[in-house]
C-alpha cells in the first residue's frame, strides 16, 4: 500500500497538509489484523467442531429430540435433503446446509466444506486449531485492552459523548444517504461506528471466550460460577454460536462500509495510518 | 509424553507456518510438522494453565436426581464383538479379574465382588462428549485413589494406563486387533483426585453393556473420551511412548489431545 502521495494532488480549497490525518495509531492496526486472522480461522474451526454434533440446546445437558437449532440431513425421494431447523422452524437448506457438494461428491454435512478448516470431516484437528488461534486471539485482546486503557484510546476514541449520543438518528440517516463524514468531522469515529466497535470489544468478545471456556470440563470446576451464569454448558454452547454468527453478521455491515465509504482510503489508514480527510462538506464546517 | 512448553524453535517455526498459511491452503498446512509441533505447543499451555488455574482438587459440578439424563447417550463401542469379552459377559463377568501391575509394589487381581466390597463413592456429574453434547449420570464405583494405595505406586511410575477388552473398527482392515485396542492414560493428579472413580453402578443398576461393563473409568474433568470402558487391566508406566501409538490414548493416537479439559 502507498504511503502518503507527495505529487499531483488535485488542487482544492482545502489546504493539502490538513487532508491528510493519521488515523489509527500502530497498536491498532497490528491488532486488527492479527484479529483478522484470528477470527477467520476460529471461525472455520468452529464450524468444523459444530459439525461434529450440529445441534444446539438449551440447560446442563442434551434433550436429542428437542434441540433449539439443528442442521441434518435425511434421505427423500429426490435424494439427500438438507433441513435446517430454528426453533420449531425447518428450512430446506440443500446445498449449504446439511447437505452440500464435498470434492465433487453430495454428502451429508451441516456446514460446507469451504467454510470449515479443515475441509474435510476432521474434529481433531479442527479442535487444535480452535484453541491454538483462540489463545493467539486472547493475548491479542489482553495487548490491545491494556494499550486502549493506558493510552485513553477507549475514552477518547469509543465512549461517544453525550452530544454524539443524541446525534445517533441523524447519523443513521445520513449512513442510509451514503453520506459519510470528511473533513474534521472524519478524524473521530462517527457515533454509530462508537457504538458498533464497543458491542465488539466488550460485549461480543468477552462473550465468545467466557462462553467458549464454560464448555471445558476443566474450567466448570474451577469456575462454576459460569454455569450459573449462562444457564448451563449447553446454554453456553449455544450463546457461542449464535455471539459467532452475531459477529459475523458484524464483519459483513463492516465490509460493506468500507467498500461504500472509499476501500482504498480505510485500506490504507488501517495499514499504514493515513487516512485522506477530503474537502469537508459545506454543511460539516459550522 | 512430552510436556515441553512453547519453546524458542516452537516459536520460529509458528512464524514460519503463519507465513505459509497466506501462501497455501490450510489443509496443506495442518499436516505440515512445524504446524503440528505448534498445535502440540498450544495443547501443553492449555494444559499447564488449567493446572496452575484449577488445582488438583477442585470438585466438578455435581447435579440432583431430578438432572439425570432420560437417555444417557453411549458412545464409542456400545457392543464389543471381541471374543474373550463376549465369553466374560456370557457368565454375568464373574470370570473378570481387574489387574493393576507395572510399576506398583503389589500386583492385585480384583473380582468385581471384592471392588464392590471397598468403600464406594456415588457422584452425578455432567459427561461432556468430544462432539459437544452433554449427559447426567449418577456413577457408584471406586477411588483409583484406593486401588493405587492398595497397590503401591513406586515413586518413578508417571501416568496410569487403562487397557480395555474393545477393539474399535477404524476404517481401515488392520491385521492386528492390537493396533486398534482401546486405551487411556491420565497423570497422577488426575489419578488421586476424589471423583476419579472405577465405576461399577451407572443410575443404581449395574453397568450395561453400551456404557463399559462391568468396570469403566470416570474422570469428571475431561472429555468423554478419556473416559475408557470395558476395562480389563490398569498399568503404572513411566512414559506412555512405548504404548500402541505412542500419544497416551487410542484417540490421542488418531489426533486428539492428550489433555482434554478442555
């Protein structure tokens, strides 16, 4: 990615060395993406060990017959058939979920092979996997938790102020607009960027890892205080997958943002800082 | 069993797999060895923290009667065809002999009458499978704690062994049983702790078929499957490498983690 270009830029009435701004400081960006990796990978992981039993349940233990999410796949007359089932619900899900193309073959599996590491069925290795990036994703967490408290990174960059706060309507409409900030107005994060990343960072998160270990043995009897608290390791099991798919649900609204908002522009201020503000709209200088 | 931790090579060889894992596909780099020895790397941090975190004693959760699964789900062999067990279970196991040996300052030979004449524990604990699902039981049987006393665990013995009577069908036509004969391993930690117990009685009756008769090891704070069944002899080894495949446990051998705490 370019550094900062030094020629040919576009004369405006907008001084050229107030466009351009660091934007993320160096922990951010290296956490980012080491996140990204994380992420990725414990989430392919995690479909994978999900497939080993791909239903969920609600309390202590497992009612078989009466899962509150399920993905299987039964025989008709047509074939294979995908069913993928939410509370009572059932959807035909043939061909993504419960029975997808492996290698060329049909077969019987909740998720499909191109969103699973590894590809094939494999618990083992898909567990070791999972926890290798999951300890990978908590020291990365731990890094940025203490550098965002010393560095008032949280206070100053996320907590929205009371002000920003009761912007939150315009700002919705003005994202619905495909109207973004420039100019100053581009130095913070927009209130609704606030409040999406600190759902992320500590909500959805912590949520992940404490749930995650309410399903070890191990942990429950060091910490049965997290049974009490998810209403039991299925529970837990089940508050994992879908604070997953919340996130996932999270990663594509953020794609999406940053395709539509200038995807060379946060590319570069994510990787090297420099974000070009641009000439601020008429109606964001007061 | 090697329990090094996160070693300086380790490292180097994470960075290197990392890069390779950009550049190629992740199946590709699952099987590579640094990869491997990493994911090793990985397993002993969470074992070594578990254990610094947990202590050796800490109790796993016990539930009431009315938290007992309707329809406790058994798993791995439910109906060994292996001919010397067969004929055990013809004769209501009253041939069954439980022998502890190896590295013991007494050998013992235990009929199940005499295991149920020792003073017994009755916990009902949650079993976790490997898979994700979960199930209450309530177990009678045993301390380990009390049959390793009785036997004498000589200070150089590391690890307690279960043999068992089931050879699973692994897919592939093996000529030997031998090579696909069930066992486990756990450290003495895990041995001496209260609810490591031999259990004979599952929900009051005793031990059917499906769920490890006439004798099957609970380990309340691991996975399902260090939990071995049919059991048939108990050995006190040093190290575990000279065991079938070498990694503790016949899961263990085809990729799963030793430690399963988690």
């Amino acid at each position: 990615m370019a550094a900062m270009p030094t020629h040919d830029l576009p004369t405006h009435d907008f001084p050229v060395a107030k466009r351009w701004y660091r934007r993320h400081a160096a922990p951010v960006r290296v956490t980012h993406w080491i996140n990204v990796i994380c992420f990725t990978l414990l989430l392919m992981s995690g479909l994978q060990i999900f497939n080993a039993h791909p239903a969920l349940y609600v309390g202590e233990r497992s009612d078989f017959d009466h899962p509150a999410m399920s993905i299987q796949a039964h025989l008709s007359a047509n074939g294979l058939v995908g069913e993928t089932m939410i509370l009572g619900h059932s959807f035909d899900t043939t061909g993504v979920l419960g029975v997808s193309n492996e290698g060329g073959q049909v077969s019987r599996r909740a998720f499909p092979s191109w969103v699973t590491v590894p590809s094939f069925q494999d618990l083992a290795t898909g567990r070791r996997w999972h926890f290798l990036f999951a300890w990978l994703l908590v020291l990365n967490a731990l890094g940025y938790l203490v550098w965002g408290i010393a560095s008032w990174h949280f206070v100053r960059d996320l907590l929205p102020s009371r002000e920003e706060l009761g912007h939150v309507g315009k700002e919705f409409l003005e994202h619905l607009r495909l109207r973004f900030p420039r100019g100053d107005a581009a130095k913070r994060y927009n209130v609704l960027q606030q409040l999406a990343y600190l759902l992320v960072v500590f909500v959805l998160f912590p949520l992940m890892i404490l749930t995650g270990l309410t399903m070890s043995p191990g942990i429950d009897s060091a910490v049965p205080q997290l049974l009490t608290l998810f209403g039991g390791r299925q529970t837990a099991r089940l508050i994992h997958f879908v604070t997953a798919s919340s996130l996932v649900l999270f990663v594509i609204v953020h794609f999406v943002m940053v395709l539509i908002s200038g995807v060379w522009n946060n590319l570069r201020s994510m990787i090297t800082g420099w974000y070009d503000l641009g000439n601020p709209r008429t109606t964001d200088v007061a | 069993m090697s329990r090094d931790h996160l070693r300086r090579r380790d490292l180097l060889q994470a960075l290197v797999a990392i890069g390779g894992l950009a550049l190629s596909g992740c199946d590709r780099v699952a099987s590579a060895p640094p990869f491997r020895s990493l994911l090793d790397a990985a397993n002993s941090l969470t074992y070594t923290v578990q254990r610094l975190l947990i202590g050796a004693h800490r109790l796993a959760p016990e539930y009431s009667e009315a938290d007992i699964s309707p329809a406790f789900r058994p798993n791995g062999s439910t109906d060994p065809q292996d001919e010397d067990y067969l004929n055990l279970v013809d004769k209501h196991f009253a041939d069954w002999r439980l022998k502890v040996h190896g590295l013991v300052a007494r050998e013992l030979s235990l009929s199940l009458e005499e295991l149920r004449s020792l003073a017994a524990r009755t916990q009902i604990t949650r079993h976790d499978c490997v898979e994700g699902w979960s199930c209450i039981g309530k177990w009678t049987g045993v301390p380990l704690a009390e049959i390793l006393s009785r036997a004498g665990v000589r200070p150089e013995a590391r690890f307690v062994v279960f043999h068992c009577a089931d050879t699973l069908d692994d897919g592939e036509s093996s000529v030997d049983p031998e090579s696909t004969r069930y066992y486990e391993s756990i450290d003495l930690i895990d041995a001496a702790h209260p609810q490591t117990i031999l259990a004979y009685d599952m929900n009051g009756k005793p031990l059917t078929v499906p769920h490890g008769a006439p004798l099957r090891l609970r380990l309340e704070r691991q996975l399902g499957y260090k939990m071995a069944k049919y059991i048939m002899r108990i050995e006190l080894v040093r190290s575990v490498a000279d065991l079938h495949g070498g990694r503790g446990g016949y899961w263990e051998d085809r990729g799963y983690e030793w430690y399963a705490g988690i």
